[in-house]
C-alpha cells in the first residue's frame, strides 16, 4: 500500500514565476534578486559570523556530507547526504515527522513501557498515540501479532506510523532480526511509516543477538533518529538528524512533503553546523568513555543485588542504553518507596508507573552517576526495601 501523508502540508504546483526560477537553476542561471532580503549576502553579517547564510532547507551541505560519511563509516555503507535532515532534536525531529504522516485526530503507534515523550508530542500536534505493550519473558519483545491486531481494530485505520525504540528507554530492548522483518513486512502492506528512534544504539549492555540499526531500512518507508545528545552524552549539544530511506517512490513523495515543512521551520544554524565534523571526530572517544562507566555501574549493580541478603530485588534484563529497571517486591507501594527514599536518605527516583508499567514493583534507576554514588544509591535502594518489608 501507498504511505499516507497528511493533508497539512502544501505541494501544490508552483506559481509561474517560481517554475520559471527553478529552470534556470537547472540550466545554471544564476538570477540576481531584487528582493533579496539575505543580509549576509549584502555585507552586513557581524564580523563573528561571516559567512553567508545558505538557506538549505534539509541543514548546510558540508554538514550533512560530513555526518554521512560518519554514519556510513558505522555500518560499512554509503548513506546520500541528501537524504539526512539536520535539525536541533530527536524532540523536533518527532513533531515534523508527525505534521508530515497525520492529519489532526490521526494516530501514531508508541511501545509502553516507555518514556512519555512521544504522547506529549503527538498531543501538541492534536494526534493520538496508541500503546502497544513489550512483552517480558526474561527479555523484552515486540509481538507483531499484537501491532496487527491494533492495526485491525477500529482505530487502526487513523494509524499512520509505528515507532520503534531501539533500544528502548527504560527497559533497554532492541529489536530483534524476526521483529524486524515481520514488522516491516506488516507496515509495508499497511502502508504504514516506521519511526526509529536509535539515540541510545551504542549503549549495548547485555544483548541476545547481533543488533542492527533501523537506519537504511529500505524495505518500508523509515526515518531514523539519532543526534549528538546521547552519542555524546550532551543533551546541551543541540544536534539531531532524520536519516530518511525505503522504497525509492516513497521517499521521493516523503522528502517533497518534509523540505517544506523544513523551509517553513528554517535549517539549522551555520554556526551549530560549523561545528559537527569536530564533534564527528570526538564521537567515538565520548561513547567509549560513556559505555565504559554505563557497564561498570552495571557490573556493580548485579554484584551488590547477587549479595544482598533479603534477596528480593532484581534487575529486569537490559540489552542497552544506560537505565535499567529495578523489580521490587510487588507488594511495596511504588509511591511509598520513592516518598521513603526522600525522606530517610534525600534521593528521589522514578517509579515504574511513570512508564506505564503494567503491574505495581518497580524502580527506574540511571547507569550514568560516578561509581560511589552510584553504589550510595543502590544501597540506599536496598535499605528501604529492608526496612518497608520490616
């Protein structure tokens, strides 16, 4: 089936003028413009900037080429630069991939458990996000007899895509080599996008098999999400991209659609771009470090649970990124652990409702703090478990 886009976003034909201008830029005529409103083409951008603005909708050329041969370098393929859109955030990345794929009372299919980010998006866009929920047998999975059977159902029919996290935050699952193939066999004859966010890929922990990116997915219409903001453990380093790919007349339809609502938002800025191939080349050093202080802690925590007496805390099996999810005996209210950990040792946390956890019991816990801090706090975890069990 043909992927459906949303009706908000206007292709219609140019007017004469604009066709006429699109001409001679194919037959390299280069027109002067009397309304040409660029100041840095005129002399006046500040000495702190000089260069001149290029208005490219997708980001700056010499950006995307350079992310490209990053990203190509990671898998051993050739990615066209021309298919990435540089933006500030998966965050933003999100909202222009939901204006592209739904119209207003449209749909968006989100895993739970899950962070909650993705709901508040599609609701600032007026689209509804519809869970389906990972399964847990010793490791976390996606059942594509269950996205099927949502698909079917009465709302399916409002569905335009399905996000996949991988991995996903907070339960740390990929998603596995049959996951994939029959979930993009499904979106395909549903004509539904895949939406896949991998900021996290890099963090593997305990994996059941070789994992691959989403990102070239050529078999359905996909847009990954990836940025600097978790490869470099800089949530202030303001840089994600949109890797598009799939059948080759979907993403021709898909990327007409998108430079629109990329021009109409403006490209990244010069002087952000400027700065990606150096962050590029520090990349590979600052995930290093990050993966080598997410998997200590890690060790740490399944040494301190193995010797913990009581005995009555585990850790619900992570494949990757840098949470995990603390399973506490069920009959401990979530509220009143968290409210316990306040009071008696001044640290607070995230229960495992604030993930749409399906059952009471559980604990979000951050692999990132320095390693005695980190043990400070598991230990402060497994006293209060201690004492609420009395």
């Amino acid at each position: 089936m043909t992927v459906h886009f949303s009706f908000r976003v206007d292709i219609s034909a140019p007017n004469p003028i604009a066709a006429a201008q699109a001409k001679a830029k194919e037959q390299g005529i280069e027109l002067g413009k009397l309304n040409d409103s660029n100041p840095t083409r005129h002399g006046l951008a500040p000495d702190l900037i000089p260069n001149v603005y290029e208005a490219n909708p997708r980001g700056p050329k010499a950006a995307r080429e350079a992310l490209a041969g990053f990203l190509g370098a990671q898998d051993g393929t050739a990615v066209d630069p021309e298919r990435l859109y540089l933006l500030s955030s998966t965050s933003e990345a999100y909202s222009w991939l939901i204006k592209l794929l739904c119209d207003a009372g449209d749909a968006v299919l989100a895993p739970k458990p899950g962070y909650p980010l993705i709901e508040s998006i599609a609701g600032l866009e007026c689209v509804h996000a519809v869970e389906y929920q990972l399964r847990y047998d010793g490791s976390w999975y996606v059942e594509a007899a269950d996205i099927a059977a949502i698909l079917d159902s009465p709302e399916g029919e409002r569905i335009r895509a399905l996000v996949l996290i991988n991995p996903n935050n907070p339960t740390g699952s990929y998603i596995k080599h049959d996951e994939r193939e029959a979930l993009v066999a499904l979106c395909r004859e549903r004509g539904i996008a895949i939406i896949a966010d991998e900021v996290f890929f890099d963090y593997d922990l305990e994996p059941i098999a070789a994992n691959r990116r989403l990102a070239g997915e050529e078999g359905v219409l996909t847009f990954a999400l990836d940025g600097f903001s978790k490869m470099l453990a800089a949530p202030h380093a303001k840089v994600g991209w949109i890797r598009v790919s799939g059948p080759e007349h979907d993403v021709a339809e898909a990327q007409r659609r998108l430079d629109v609502i990329a021009d109409d938002y403006l490209p990244m800025s010069d002087i952000i771009a400027d700065r990606i191939p150096e962050l590029l080349d520090a990349a590979a050093l600052q995930t290093a470090k990050v993966r080598g202080r997410v998997r200590g802690n890690f060790a740490v925590l399944r040494g301190m649970l193995d010797a913990d007496e009581l005995g009555v805390v585990d850790v619900l099996r992570p494949e990757g990124g840098w949470n995990v999810l603390l399973r506490v005996p069920s009959v401990l209210d979530e509220n009143e652990l968290v409210l316990t950990l306040i009071e008696d040792h001044r640290l607070t946390g995230q229960p495992g409702y604030f993930f749409d956890m399906t059952s009471n019991g559980y604990l979000a816990v951050s692999l990132l703090p320095e390693p005695e801090e980190f043990r400070h706090g598991i230990a402060a975890v497994l006293d209060t478990v201690r004492a609420m069990l009395g």
